[in-house]
C-alpha cells in the first residue's frame, strides 16, 4: 500500500515543525539558560486554565489514540470511546478535590506528596513507576507510532523516524521546560481537534460517492451495534474474543483511571503549575470538555473508512494514512500529518519533561539538598537526554510486544496502575494506611507487575524461563506455543480491565490488612490526607462556580451518550 505526499504538503509539515520549535523557544526566550528549578519544571506557577486544560489534552492524546482509533473504529466500531468518556468524572472529581489539594500543598511533584503521607521509600517506588510510565508508554510507544506514520508517507526507515522526532521534541523540551510545552501544547490541540475534524468531515462527504445517502444506509452497512458504546458482549461487533462487559469497565476503570489522572506525573503536573486553585479546578474540567470529541473524530472516521475502503484496507493498522491518502487533497494533507505530528511531540515532550522534574526534585534534590537551582536545571536536561536515548531503544523493539499499539499500551497500563491506584486511595483518604503498608503494596504491585508483563509477551518472543511457564499454561488449555503469537492473557480470557481489577483487589487487601499490623501513622502523616469536606464550600458562585461546571461537563456527557445510544 503505497502512499504519497506532495511538494506543497511538504513545506506545510516542515513550516509548522520549524515554527513550533520556535513558538516553544521564543515563549522562554527571555529566561533561557536563567531559570530556576520553579521556572523550568512547573512553569513558575503561571498557568492558566484555558492553558492547563488544552496541555492536559494534548499530553494524553497522542499518535497513538489518532492511529490506534482509527483501527479500532475499523475493525469494531465506537466501543473504544468507552476509555475516552469514562475519563470525564474523574477530570472533574480532579478538578472537584485532588487539583486543588495539590495547589494548597504547593506539591511539585507526586512521589513527594507520599514522602509527607508515608515516608521517603514510598517516594522512591512512586519515582520509579512513574519513570516507567513515561519511558514505557508516553515516550516509548508514542516514538513507535509516529516513526511508523513516518515510514508510510515519507519512506523513512522506523529507526532514523524514531530518533528524527525524538531530536525534534528535544529540542524544545529539554531547553525549554514547562513553560515552553505547555504553549505548544495548546497549539497543538486546536491542530489536532482542526485535523480530525477536517478528516472526519472529508469522510463524511465521501459517502454519497459509494452510494451512501443518509444515516440510515450508512447503518446498513455496519455490523449491528457498530456505532454503539454500550453494547452487549456477545455483539456481532465486538473483537472475536469478546468485548468488554459493563461490569469489567467500570471496575478496570476505575483502576486504570485512579493513577492515570490522579498519580501520573506526566499528566498530573499541569495542574501543579496553576496560578491559581480556580485555575487548578477548571482546567480539568476544560480536558474533560475536550474528551468528548474523540469519539466523533478519532474512532467515527474508521467506521467512515470501512464503509468506504472495506475491501481496500488489508492492513487495518493503515486505516488513518489510508483516508489521509485517498480523501485529503494538498495542503491541507500536510496540515493533517503536522496534526498527527503534534499529537506525537506533545505526548513525548510532557513525558521527557516530566522524567526531568522527577530525577531532579525527586532524587537529586534529595541525595544532594544543596544542589543549586541551576544544578537541578542541568540535571533535568542531562535526565531528558537520558530517557530519550532510552526510549529510542525501547520503541525500537515495541512491535515484539503484542499485535495492535493499543493494545500493548493497555497491557503497560493493567501493570503499572494497580499498585499506585491502592496505596493513592487507601492512603491519600484513609487515615489508617500506613507507610510500612505503603511500601510493602508498592513492593508487591512491582514483582507481580514486571512478572505477568514479562510473561505476556507474545509467545515466540518469550524470555528464556517464561517460555516454559507460558506452555504449561499453553498446554493446560490446549494451545500450541511454537511460533505462535498468542499470549498468556490471549488463552486465559482475562481481558487487562479485569487484570487491573484483580491486581488492585489483591494489592488492596495487602495494604489495608499490613495497616492494621502495623503502629498508626503520626500526625504529621495523618494530616495529609484529602479531607473531601475541605473542598466544598457552602455558599455557590454562579455560572463561575466550579462545582456548576463540573456537573454542567457530566451532564453534557450524559444528554451526548444517552443520545448515541439512541440512534445506534
């Protein structure tokens, strides 16, 4: 399947890279090579709403959503916004309690909030998961998506792809800090929004040219179901091992969802960089706006492209760069890929930054606590070079892991979430928890995380020892392990909703009954736990009023879901 790209789209690309780098080092142009550890890490307190809530977006959606929906839209239809609308309670109860608890503690990073409610080792654990998340999945497999969006339309090999967008990241990012993401970031996202609906809207139109005249026949030619997100698990457009139950996605959400939007410093220090608690309250708010649209723009343009490509798309993982290539003309083709580009770069440059603030505040300033503030700069930008490098040579081998980028992030997510969802919740609205309880759940998430990722692997790419643990369980089931590209999760039916969901059960019951073995936690400790009753007040502001918009966000949720579920 070969694709082209134009002269004209070309220049278009290469204007808005050039001009991006340049917007990010202009906005810090300034303080360049004077910031403080505050300025380059957390933006000096500065941001607005508009600004956190449009980064908060841009940092989640990645190349990976953009290409990774589109298949799915595909293959199953709009089942996988079911990830993107569950997302929105918990940007408002973000929004609601956890974004201005962390401005009244002037937190600067997430593992240094579990140093005040626990002690130093829960600080330690939290530092490593959370350079795990952002090396593993926000850098690691967004670099791989977009080297393999590189390859199609430009013939460029994944690997100079990989280390070309990782430079062109760096730059801006390792010299910039917060303060010069986060204004590309909201750049990016109206890119982004703009692409997908002129994309959207270019497959819309298409449809009469196959024959399709109205809503009704465009149903016609979907499996039953398509266009739904709550649809039973044995529906005809469910993947052929089944879907996801309604039961198994509010609870591995639940799970998911509690250390993504709550404990991920990737995506968490946005709202640490707020000028104010409003501005801390409404910018979540704002992304959890923004979250309704990917369904109508990310996985609606697949099931478009299979009513119009259905017998020409061989090679489903193609599914966006194919409608790029057939319904887009020049121009505004390039202006598209530049959006598939900005989706990648803003992902990888909020991770990088990230991993910075971490090594920096979270380790450096501990081992050294006279380090000057421009020696926790310095080591912030050695650190972002660091995990580049790193994330270069992971996502160079990303393809060994499983069969969809979708899935392989899911997979990162089902390990890595289970253990900072408990000891978050257990601890932060518990008073009980205790460190050693904290420290000894984090332990046990780890092992049993690093095990089952390990044995999950496909199995003709099983590390030696999990191999002949995966085909005891392979024969016990009746599978063939040679050559196949079956997993462990494949053959056992347990999808990597119910896998957060169990881990975190067993990791709960570890912390609560550890807590109630060990002494109390001090006072000190004690008091900073999230007292939910803080963060109310008793007299309403108006329309302004945070607690108006929040609950205005999930009504609007409700009326659009309620609404697709009716015509579907």
């Amino acid at each position: 399947m070969d694709f082209s790209v134009g002269t004209i789209d070309i220049i278009v690309i290469i204007g808005y890279l050039v001009g991006i780098i340049l917007l990010g080092l202009l906005t810090v142009r300034k303080k360049l090579g004077k910031q403080s550890s505050e300025d380059y890490f957390l933006a000096s307190r500065s941001l607005k709403w508009p600004i956190i809530g449009a980064a908060l977006f841009a940092a989640n959606i990645s190349t990976i959503h953009l290409i990774g929906f589109a298949e799915s839209g595909f293959k199953y239809g709009l089942v996988d916004g079911l990830f993107e609308w569950m997302a929105i309670p918990f940007l408002v109860f973000l929004g609601f309690v956890i974004a201005p608890y962390f401005f009244r503690n002037r937190v600067s990073t997430i593992p240094e909030l579990y140093e005040r409610r626990f002690n130093g080792t829960s600080r330690t654990y939290m530092v490593i998961f959370a350079i795990l998340t952002a090396l593993l999945i926000h850098i690691g497999i967004s670099l791989y998506a977009g080297a393999a969006l590189c390859q199609k339309f430009f013939g460029l090999n994944e690997t100079y792809g990989i280390i070309f967008i990782a430079v062109l990241t760096g730059i801006y990012t390792i010299l910039g800090g917060l303060k010069a993401i986060t204004t590309v970031e909201s750049v990016q996202t109206a890119l982004l929004i703009l692409g997908a609906v002129i994309l959207t809207a270019f497959g819309i139109f298409a449809l009469p040219s196959v024959g399709i005249h109205s809503f009704a026949a465009f149903k016609a030619h979907l499996k039953p179901d398509t266009l739904s997100i709550l649809r039973p698990t044995n529906s005809p457009a469910n993947p052929p091992e089944g879907g996801i139950s309604w039961y198994a996605a509010i609870l591995g959400y639940f799970v998911l969802g509690a250390w993504y939007w709550f404990s991920d410093q990737t995506i968490v220090q946005r709202s640490l960089a707020s000028k104010t608690e409003y501005d801390a309250k409404i910018g979540p708010m704002f992304t959890g706006l923004l979250k309704l649209l990917p369904v109508l723009f990310f996985l609606l343009p697949g099931t478009l492209a299979f009513v119009l490509f259905g017998n020409e798309i061989t090679d489903t993982k193609l599914t966006l760069p194919f409608m790029i290539d057939r319904l887009v003309p020049v121009g505004i083709k390039g202006l598209i890929i530049a959006a598939l580009l900005a989706a990648l770069m803003s992902s990888v440059g909020a991770a990088i930054n990230s991993s910075s603030t971490l090594f920096s505040m979270d380790i450096v300033k501990r081992l050294r606590p006279k380090t000057t503030d421009k020696g926790l700069v310095v080591a912030g930008r050695i650190t972002g070079v660091v995990v580049m490098i790193l994330a270069i040579i992971w996502s160079i081998n990303a393809n060994k892991f499983g069969d969809t980028i979708i899935y392989t992030v899911n997979s990162l997510g089902a390990m890595i979430a289970p253990p900072i969802a408990a000891v978050f919740l257990f601890g932060m609205f518990w008073k009980r928890g205790t460190a050693k309880a904290a420290n000894l759940t984090f332990a046990t998430g780890l092992i049993i995380g690093i095990f089952f990722f390990l044995l999950d692997f496909p199995f003709e790419n099983l590390l030696p020892g999990f191999n002949f643990i995966a085909s005891v369980i392979a024969n016990s089931r009746g599978y063939e392990i040679t050559g196949s590209t079956k997993t462990v999760t494949n053959i056992l039916g347990i999808g990597f909703m119910m896998q957060a969901w169990w881990k975190f059960v067993l990791l709960s019951v570890i912390f609560i009954v550890a807590s109630y073995l060990t002494p109390k936690p001090s006072e000190e400790q004690i008091s900073n736990c999230i007292n939910i009753n803080e963060f109310w007040p008793k007299k309403w502001n108006g329309l302004k009023d945070y607690r108006v918009i929040g609950f205005g966000t999930v009504l609007t949720l409700v009326i659009i879901w309620t609404v697709l579920e009716i015509i579907a």
